[in-house]
C-alpha cells in the first residue's frame, strides 16, 4: 500500500493541442477524485520519489537532499523500505536531518557527518562499529533519538 488513503491513480488526456496528461487520484473517503495538482505537497512528493525508487533502469547512483522533506512521519517506514529494495539495483546517498528518519535506520545504514571548525567536513565523523557501540549502550534507543539526544556527536 503506497498511501493508505490511495486507492489507485487515473490518467486524463484533454482533447486539444497541448496533448497533457492530468494524473488523477482515487482516494478513500472523497466523493470526487483529486488532481495531482490540487494534491498536497507531501502527496506529490513521495509519489515522486515512489516513482524514482522503482525506476526499472536507475542510474548507477542517485542523491536526495532531505529526503524526508515534506514527508507525513508515518511515510518514512514505506520510504525506507522502498529504498532497501532499490538499493539491490542501484545505490542511493541520502541526506537528512530527520531523527524520524534516522529511527528508521540501522547503524550500518547511517554515515554521521559533522562540520569541523575549520569549515571542513568529517565523512564520518564517527564509524559504524561507534554507532553500533552507543546504539547497544543506549539500550535499543532509537538512532533519531540518539541524534537528538546528541549521543552521536554530529548532524545526520
């Protein structure tokens, strides 16, 4: 299930010059459908990236800036479990600042990044075996909790 209240997506073609395609939406509990355009952003966006995600030839890497922008909480799960799947036919750099998303991460799965004062980077600023480390240390503490917390010593 894409989105719980989706119940499929209809494609309009208006007669005329300008050949467009309207997406439609099929939602439970509207009496009428909704166009993509008057949809909200959160909507548009993770259909986006649902359709980034099972692109049948992606490319050999793909980047998303706050991945989780826009995103309703309760969307990361679906997101983070497309992206695992997609992963197996290409690879993905995300970025965040979420711990929402992070929460939804495991250790091996999570690089922490941290500006340095120099105006530098540190890519990571901390290695997986420290995550896993503060991870059991933390008794199960989610990784966005961790974060938040400022356990991790860094940004996501």
């Amino acid at each position: 299930e894409v989105l719980p209240q989706l119940n499929g997506l209809d494609f309009e073609y208006p007669s005329g010059p300008s050949r467009e395609v309207i997406v439609v939406l099929r939602e439970r509990g509207l009496r009428r459908r909704t166009q993509l355009a008057d949809a909200s952003y959160g909507t548009i966006r993770l259909l986006g990236l649902l359709a980034m995600l099972y692109d049948p030839s992606p490319p050999a890497l793909t980047c998303v800036e706050e991945i989780d922008h826009g995103l309703h909480p309760q969307a990361l799960e679906l997101l983070v479990e497309r992206l695992r799947e997609a992963s197996e036919r290409t690879q993905f750099l995300i970025a965040t600042h979420s711990p929402a998303l992070a929460d939804r991460l495991k250790p091996q799965e999570l690089i922490v990044c941290e500006r340095r004062d120099d105006g530098s980077s540190a890519i990571p600023a901390i290695s997986v075996n420290d995550v896993r480390r503060i991870v059991a240390a933390s008794e199960g503490l989610p990784l966005g909790n961790l974060w938040f917390s400022g356990a991790l010593g860094g940004d996501l």
